[in-house]
C-alpha cells in the first residue's frame, strides 16, 4: 500500500489550516461594498402576512433596502422546489404546497421569511429588522402529525387536502397478509422517531456578489453540492443561467445533509444582491439554524412481524407516518420512502413486505434528509422488533438474527434493494468478542449486587450506500442522476490537480483522494492537490452526502487516472522505445518491465506539454476527465453492541462498553474511516439519549437554542470500540461500500435495545431521558 | 462609540467600537482574526473561545470594553512561526478534528485544561474523565469526541515535556 497509499493511516493535508486558524468559512470572507441581511421572520406557525410597513426603517442610517415576498413574486423568483417525485397508491402525484422563499401572504412554521433588511453592517440590520412592522393574522396551527391528520385539523396547503403529501406503498400486500395468516407468532411494536436539529457547526451562510457589467452572479455558500444549488437555482428559481452564476462551497463546517438543500436565505441573498447593486451578505445565527435548517426523522410508526414455529420471519407489515413540515423541502419526499422503505429487509431473509407512509404537512420547520436519512428509521424499527421478538419468543436475541440472516449474495429482498455482498455472522461475532458478549450475565449479576441495572443492547444494521444509479433512481422518481465527475491535470512539471464534483465537509477527501493517485503512481500525496467546491473551477458534480464521495466520487477518480496513466505510458513508451505493453508504473517511475529502463513521472509530464517528441498523432497535454454512474447501491452494514447502566433511582444512563463492526469493504484511511464512525455514533445516541426538537400544540419550537435542545457533550458519550470485517464491494472497481452514516444508522437501536433490556420495560421512546428512563421504570 | 486597546496575539491595537461590540467580533471583523468562530447565540458552544490574560474565555459572551486593557491570544497565536504549539500538533495527530469549525475553540479550552491541571500541581496527570467533562463547553457535532479526547490527552503528556525542558 505504501506508507501514503490506498490503507495507510495518513494525517490530513487539510489540518494545517484549520488548526492554526486558516481556514476560510463563508463569514470569513469579506467584499468590498458588501450589505448585510438579516431575515424578518414568522413569530407564528401560521398566519396572514396582512402588511408589512417597512417605512421607518427604510429612513433609518445605513439601510440599503427592505425586500419582500411580494416583490420576489412581482420579479417572477421561482418557489422552491422538491426534486423527487413520489405517486400515491392511487396514482396521484404528491400535493405540493408552493414555497415562496419569502412568503408573500401566509406564513406556515415560524422562522419563516417574511422580509428582509439590507443595511452596512449587520447591527444596523438587525436595528433596522426591530422597526419593520407586520401585520399578521393568527390562523389556527398544528404541529403534531396525528393531529393534522383529524377530521377537522388546520389545513396548510389548498393542494392538499387533509395535509396529506402522499400516501405512498411498496411490497406485496397480499402475499404479506398470507404470511400474517399462517404465522406461529406475530410480534407488534409502535415507534416514535424523535424529531432531530442536525446542528453543524457552522451556521448557514450566504454571499451573494453580481457584477452588472457581466451580468454574471457569484454565489458563495455553505453548501455540501454546489453544483446542486447552481442547477437549481438556474433551471427553477429564474434568478441566473448557469453559465452567468459561479457557486462556491469553500470550508464548510458540517453538513450531515442539512445543507445539501437549497434554502430562501441564498436565493434571496442572489436576488437582493443584482436589486441594490452591491454584495449582499447572511449569516445565520443558531436560533435562525434551529428554525429553518431541514430537520431531519419524526416519524411514527406501528410495525408487525411474523415468525414461523422456527422463529423464521415470515412476513412484515410496516405503516409510517412521516412529518414533512410546512413545505416539501429539496429531497424531503424521497426519505420516508426510497431511502426508507427499501431497507425494511434488515439484515433479514423476509419473504414477503409491506409498508405503507404516509406524509404529511404540519406547521413545523421543513424536514429532509439528515445523516442516514430514512436509513437510521428503518434500521431502529426492525432492530428494536428483532430485540422485541426475541424477548417475546424467549430467546437470544444474537440468535434470533442469525437464524434470519441473509447468507447468500447477491440477495434481492422484496423492496426493490438487491443486496450485493455481505456477511453478517463475521460482523454479529466481531462484535460479541469485542464485548465478551458471553460475560455478560455475571457482569449483570455484579452489577445488581451493586444496585444497578446492566442492559446489554444489539442492532445489526443495513444500509444503501453510494448513491446511486442514475438509471434505477430516474425510474424512482428522482429528478437528477447520482454519478459523479472527475478531473485529473498532470501540470508539465508533474505535479497533480484532481478535480472532483465532491464536496468535503470534514470528511477529508484531500488526503483520501490524494492516497488514491499516490496508490497509483507512486508520487507523494504533497505533489497532488485536490480542487473542489467551485463551480468555475470543476465542470460539474453532484455533491456530497449518502456516504458516496469514495464509492462513487473516488472511484470517478480513479477512471480519470486510467485514461491518464493510459496516455502517459504511451507516451513513456515512445520515449524509451519500448512497448506500451511492457511498461509498468513503479514509486513515481515508468519503466520497461524486467530492464533498468526507467523515466521520472515528471518527465513524461513534460514531455507531454513540450509535444517535441510523442507519438504519431497524439495530441499534446496530459489532462483526463470521467464521469462514473455506479451500477448498484453499495451496502454498508455492520453490528454494534451497547452496555450500559441504568441507576434505577435517578433513571440516568452510563455506558459500560460501545462496540462497533463495520463492514465498509475497502477503506482508504481508516484513521478517517473510524472518525467517521465515532462522529456517526455520536449522533445515534444523541438521538437515543438526548436530542429531541420539540414543538408545542400551537407550533411554538420550545428547542431552538443549545440551551433547550440537548447536544450531545464529551461526557455523555463514551470512547467506542471499533473494529471492521471486509467483503470487497462488487459494483465498484475499488470495493469501497461508504462510512459516513453508519454510525447514525446503526446506533441508537443498539443504546435503547441495551436501556430497555436493563430494566425489563419494552416499552421506551427516545430520547431516553432520565425522567423517561425512571417513569418507565416506575410505571405500574 | 469607545476605543478598546488590546494585545493581541503579541501586538498592540487599539480599535474603535460602538459600545455593544463582543470581542469575537472585533477580533473577526476589525481585526480579521477569523480563526475564532461563531457557533451559536447562547454562550454553550465554544467555538469563539480564545485565551485573555492567559485564561479561556468565550469572546462572544464578553463586551470587547470588558477586555480593554488586556492580552488576548488566539488560535493565529499559539504557534511559534512554523512549529506548531503541542495541542496543535496533537489534534492533528490524533485526527481530532473534521470540519474543522469547533477547532480553535476546542484548542484553546483544551490548552488552558492541560495548563490548569499542570499549575495544579497534582502531578499534572489529567484522565479522560476530566478531560471530557472539562471540554462540557465545547461542543462539536463532527467527531463524537473520541479523537479530540485523545489528543488533549496526548498533548497535556508533549506540554508536561515541553515544560520539563523549559
Ligand atoms: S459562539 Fe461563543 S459559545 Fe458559541
Ligand atoms: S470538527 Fe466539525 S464541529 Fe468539530
């Protein structure tokens, strides 16, 4: 592998900067003439904007404009757009409420835009903001999903009657009622899926600069996909062609799906910043990122399993209803559904599915995809029925997956996913040695003579990765293909630029995609750079999220580099007057195999822009480019065992031991590989144990600070305990299957498989807090 | 409008602010500092904590008059030109960071963890325990803190040497 190629633990090139303060976020740039915008928003969940009288702050020092909805309207700005179409059982299209990016006459979750003041400085906005006045007129609201989904309820949107977005089926229903009816037990459990802030870092931000001479915008974002928002922005929002509207994503501080979407604050900064004629600037603050960044999960769910006399299962009926918000964001649709649904099988042979989800509008931020995304739900439902089952069938619950799991591959389960490769004993065994599975009953024992509670907890998760085949996903609905783009430029000297239609955001691609080159060639990764992030710069590109910047992204890459290296063994060939055949690239070397006949990598470089002396016909330069569309989902999958300890007088949770197995097939940098893993962790049990975005009945979030809504702190979480198994992933040439969500997918069954197996209550939603751990355990 | 005199980093400034400025936002936007960040409005997040008087303090909980006078150093300030300060070096080791945004602020804290705890003259021996419920006031979503505890903990053992040899 080589100490900086493909399995080397490599420290990160991008470090330098971020840990001497170097690093260049969206509010650390700065323009020449640059306006400052802050948003006026909904302090209602719904209502009539009845006027807004802007005219003392228009009078007040340093305010440039205030913009309306109204005036987005009458400039013909495109509503926001969600990219994934999805058909009801009936074969109706989903009801789509229009979402103005600011809202021209009602309001429908607060936080939501109504105006916006453009000043000097940041401060005299805000001032000026506190002198804008709206009028409003209450309607009636409602947040919670059963609610709105009564006869009766506040209605959101005129498209959509009885708030319902869509009431969507996959599976054999028939086939599933059979299974149900022949079964030897049928194990049922309903689940709440706490709603989630996905919380980077890094508040959302926006500059927006329009050079009217050129006609042309530069938009620089906080984006995980700029190529993205540019496309859409573009083709649906009227506000610049492609060719007229740069996109960039410089440092992002953490995305974990929350800024894959395209949101109001950058298409009106673009706007605002061609009507007054000078940079228009936003930051968000972190209340503005609990209120209007796309929260992710909130579903409910009542699920049922049945099980032959062998504790087979034989069948599994699912019925969802997923919280979308007040409006559809970009991918909103797609997540309680194909990402989703499709996953149901687990790491299960199950004949026969059935799942229904239905969506639904409430008067609540937006919901769309957070790290997983649709994964993490499905993976907490079935591993909490598979802990259930094994409770209610007396059984191990490690044997109760084994008896089910899917041994042979490729395996096609019955919601569309065909599993490709896996082996879920080697995973389920790593993991239980890790966690001296089989000492855990005298360690329950030791633990009770000292008044705790121990609970041991396993979840075996699956998941679609690599995202994903243009083909299969433009049959399911979604509006762009998922391939990726890459770039490789040999510069005459020999050193090398990638460019990648991947965008990083914490996950390190300058030096994993580095190792890939260096892997290849030979070359130190300090002669590579990575180029991503701007539209100008990479031709074009989808982005990251769904853990496919190395399945997909790197492996875009590496089919550049074959026509590269291609090309340049031709050309190393002429040089040495040998055959193209026998050349073979050694540690920066082309040489003829089996003599001493060698030329540096750079001189075949050079020789390639000098064009003095190559073959016949061969144009000049060294640049190779390659689009790859993967030809399946990659499936990531794995087993985590949580122990841990329940102080049945306070309800408070310790963590004993977290271990982790992942199987991600080949990894690049598995120091990278494993921060991924913790990072994901992290955020399973957050959701397990503390996070929860909450609303009141009148839609009023109570959660919109880190004071209200529990992050998870260095002392609530434990050091993991990883480990990996490998089966190579057939569908790319590299075998890589992604880590990025595992940890946020597989987790959190694992936190309250363990909680509800201390103190003997199935029954527990998550956040298991304190005060919900010890009412469960005091319960009659 | 007052003028607020610092040191900052080693080198005096003296800007002129309106009353209500925080100090993160002169360190940022006057003096184009932007190694400290801003994570949240509510003081829990430390991503703009930087070192005042060789303290950690979260510099967007603090008016910059309330640090009239005084030595402000960031995370531009720690190094010594191109040898990176220990803790620097140990996040960077440790892969104990991701995004990079909570960083500075979790550098900063945990430099004055370690520092504390060797003044404490309790042999100076700092364990995880500590280390993570010190670093309450950091929060980062990247890393689950894994990493970022084992570089503090790497670093408070290459500071103790550091400081032997000084
Ligand atoms: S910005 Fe200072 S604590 Fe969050
Ligand atoms: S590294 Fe991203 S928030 Fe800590």
């Amino acid at each position: 592998m080589g100490v900086e190629g493909i399995g080397a633990r490599v420290v990160r090139k991008e470090d330098k900067r971020f840990i001497t303060g170097k690093g260049r976020y969206v509010d650390d740039i700065k323009l020449t003439g640059m306006t400052h915008a802050h948003f006026i928003r909904s302090p209602h969940a719904h209502a009539k904007v009845k006027k807004i009288d802007s005219s003392a702050a228009l009078k007040m020092p340093g305010v440039v404009a205030v913009l309306t909805g109204q005036q987005l309207v009458d400039d013909k700005v495109g509503n926001l757009i969600c990219g994934w179409a999805i058909t009801s059982k009936d074969g109706s299209p989903m009801k789509m409420g229009a979402w103005p990016a600011m809202a021209p006459e009602t309001v429908r979750f607060v936080g939501q835009a109504v105006a916006v003041v453009i000043a000097d400085s940041k401060n005299l906005a805000r001032d000026a903001a506190e002198a804008v006045v709206v009028d409003y007129e209450e309607l009636p609201a409602v947040a919670d999903m059963q609610a709105a989904i009564k006869a009766g309820a506040p209605q959101l949107h005129p498209e959509a009657p009885g708030n319902q977005v869509y009431d969507w089926v996959i599976g054999d229903e028939g086939a599933t009622d059979a299974a149900f009816a022949k079964a030897a037990n049928v194990v049922k459990l309903d689940v709440t899926n706490n709603r989630l802030a996905p919380n980077a870092m890094e508040p959302r931000a926006a500059i927006a600069d329009y050079d009217a001479a050129e006609e042309h915008f530069t938009l620089y974002t906080t984006s995980q996909n700029p190529h993205v928002a540019r496309l859409v922005l573009s083709a649906f929002y009227n506000i610049a062609p492609e060719h007229k509207l740069r996109v960039i994503a410089p440092d992002v501080g953490g995305g974990f799906g929350s800024k894959i979407f395209i949101y109001p604050e950058e298409m009106v900064a673009l706007w605002a910043s061609k009507k007054v004629g000078r940079p228009v600037k936003w930051t968000g603050d972190r209340t503005e990122a609990f209120l209007t960044d796309a929260h992710g999960r909130d579903h409910v769910t009542h699920a049922e399993m049945a099980f032959d006399a062998n504790n087979k299962i034989t069948g599994l009926k699912v019925k969802t209803y997923a919280n979308f918000g007040a409006y559809m964001s970009l991918f909103s649709s797609s997540v309680p559904t194909y990402l989703y649904a499709t996953l149901l099988s687990g790491q299960y042979n199950i004949p026969a599915i059935h799942a229904e989800v239905i969506g639904v509008y409430t008067n609540t931020t937006p919901v769309d995809a957070y790290r997983g995304a649709g994964r993490p739900e499905a993976s907490y439902l079935i591993e909490r029925l598979m802990e259930t089952a094994a409770r209610q069938l007396k059984v191990d619950p490690a044997q109760l997956r084994r008896t089910n799991f899917i041994t042979q591959f490729p395996h096609q389960t019955p919601v569309i996913m065909a599993y490709d490769t896996g082996d879920f004993n080697a995973s389920l065994d790593a993991a239980m040695k890790a966690i001296d599975y089989a000492g855990f009953a005298a360690r329950k024992a030791q633990a009770k003579s000292q008044g705790k509670l121990r609970g041991i907890g396993v979840s075996c998760y699956i998941e679609a990765c690599g995202i994903a085949p243009s083909k299969a996903v433009g049959s399911l609905g979604a509006g762009v293909g998922l391939w990726e783009s890459a770039e490789v430029r040999v510069n005459p000297v020999g050193t090398i630029e990638i460019l990648t239609g991947s965008h990083s955001h914490g996950q390190g691609h300058e030096t994993t995609f580095c190792q890939l080159v260096a892997d290849r060639l030979g070359v130190p990764i300090s002669q590579v750079s990575i180029v991503h992030g701007d539209t100008d710069k990479v031709q074009f590109g989808m982005g990251t999220y769904g853990s496919r910047s190395a399945a997909v992204g790197l492996t875009a890459i590496l089919k550049a580099m074959e026509k590269m290296e291609s090309k340049a063994k031709k050309i190393a060939a002429h040089a040495l007057e040998a055959s193209e055949a026998d050349i073979v690239i050694e540690n920066g070397e082309f040489k003829v195999t089996g003599t001493d006949k060698a030329i540096a990598f750079p001189m075949v470089a050079l020789a390639a822009y000098t064009a003095h002396n190559l073959p016949e016909g061969m144009e000049p330069g060294l640049k190779e480019s390659a689009f790859y569309d993967p030809t399946n989902f990659t499936f990531p999958a794995g087993a985590y065992i949580c122990e841990l300890e329940v102080d049945p007088g306070t309800g408070k949770t310790s963590f004993v031991n977290f271990v982790a197995a992942d199987d991600f097939g080949r990894l690049i940098n598995p120091m990278i590989v494993e921060g991924q893993v913790h990072g994901g962790l992290a955020q399973g049990i957050g959701q397990a144990l503390l996070e929860h975005a909450i609303y009141d009945a009148n839609g009023q979030p109570v959660t919109a600070s880190f004071m209200d809504y529990s992050m998870p702190r260095a002392d609530d979480l434990p050091s993991f305990n990883l480990s990996h198994t490998t089966t190579l992933c057939p569908g790319n040439p590299l075998g890589i299957k992604g880590c990025g969500e595992a940890g946020a997918i597989g987790a959190s069954a694992a936190v309250i498989n363990a909680i509800t197996d201390a103190i003997g209550k199935n029954d527990l939603e998550m956040p298991a807090t304190p005060d919900r751990v010890w009412r469960t355990i005091h319960a009659a | 409008m007052s003028t607020v005199k610092l040191t900052v980093n080693g080198k005096a400034v003296s800007v002129d602010v309106e009353d209500r400025t925080l100090l993160v936002h002169v360190l940022r936007d006057h003096l184009n500092l932007t190694g400290t960040h801003v994570g949240c409005d509510t003081s829990q997040c430390g991503a703009c904590v930087v070192h005042m008087d060789g303290k950690a303090v979260k510099s967007c909980t603090m008016l910059a008059g309330q640090a009239d006078g005084s030595s402000v150093t960031t995370i531009e300030g720690i190094a010594k030109g191109d040898e990176l300060h220990p803790m620097q070096a140990a996040f960077r080791d440790n892969h104990g960071l991701q995004c990079g945004y909570c960083t500075p602020g979790m550098i900063m804290s945990a430099i004055d963890i370690v520092q504390r705890h060797h003044s404490q003259g309790s042999g100076g021996q700092l364990d995880e325990a500590t280390v993570r419920q010190e670093l309450e006031g950091n929060i980062c979503r990247c890393t689950g803190y894994h990493n970022i505890v084992k570089a503090v903990l790497d670093a408070a053992g290459r500071m103790k040497v550091a400081q032997a040899a000084e």
